[in-house]
C-alpha cells in the first residue's frame, strides 16, 4: 500500500489518488504552496506540498491531509452536508465554531473536521477502506456513526 517507504509528499499523491471518488484532480508536488487542499478558484487542482517531506513515515498525517482535500472537493462536486449545517445543540456548535474561526470558510473547516476523523480511525486501524467512504458521508451520518 502507498503508506510507507516513500517520501511524505508523495504518499500524499497517491493518497488522494486512493480516497478520490472520481480522479480528476490534478496533484501536483509543489514546495511552494504552504499547505495542501484545493485552491479556491479551481478546486480540482490539489497541492502536496514538497516541505512535508520531513514527516516521511507518518502515515496518519498523508490520511488526513488526503481525506481533508478530497473531501473538500467532495462538498463541491456533491453537495455533501457539512458538520456546520447539522442541527445540534450548542456545546457541539461551540466546539466546530473554533474550526470555523480558524479556517474562515465552512467548507474547509468540515474538510478539516473530517481529516482529523479519518486520521484518529486509521490511528485505530479501522480499514482503509472504510475511512474512504467516511470521506463521502453527510456530516449527520459520520456524527452518529463515528462521533458517538
């Protein structure tokens, strides 16, 4: 598997290439993009930032920050629903606001949010597989299956 063995911004690559539901991004390896995910103005172009080749070897960090583009581009193409339209109560709504202050656009920050998840469940040797259809589930569902 693409885990292991290569450098960092590579294992990002074929990560993407792996969670993708519909591979028709480009990614591209760059060191001059501060951080990986979908532009704004073109949300099919992903960078995996050549810098993260110091973190070779930490295969949680390569499923998060793949989950976090995928799904962002997820939320475009598919209308997903985000973790910020759920209907909850307020100390749940207070607790993603931080992501929300942090990130500044609803859309990233669930992209975020579900990065950590998927990270946290592969740290918990959940399959692979299965934390790639998390990157494809409305918010709702990965709330209750997932986030108790």
């Amino acid at each position: 598997m693409w885990l292991f063995k290569k450098r960092t911004a590579k294992m990002i690559k074929e990560a993407i290439e792996f969670f993708d539901y519909f591979p028709r991004a480009r990614v591209v390896i760059d060191s001059t993009n501060c951080s990986l995910g979908a532009t704004y103005e073109n949300y099919h172009y992903i960078v995996a930032n050549k810098d993260y080749d110091d973190l070779v070897g930490r295969a949680e960090f390569v499923v998060k920050q793949s989950a976090r583009a995928v799904r962002f581009r997820a939320i475009q193409d598919m209308g997903l629903q985000t973790f910020f339209d759920l209907e909850a109560n307020e100390c749940f709504k207070k607790n993603i606001s931080k992501y929300l202050e942090f990130y500044q656009d609803k859309n990233v920050a669930d992209a975020q949010i579900v990065g950590e998840v998927s990270a946290m469940l592969y740290l918990e040797n959940y399959p692979i597989e299965e934390i790639k259809k998390i990157i494809l589930m409305d918010a709702s569902e990965i709330r209750q299956k997932y986030m108790g």
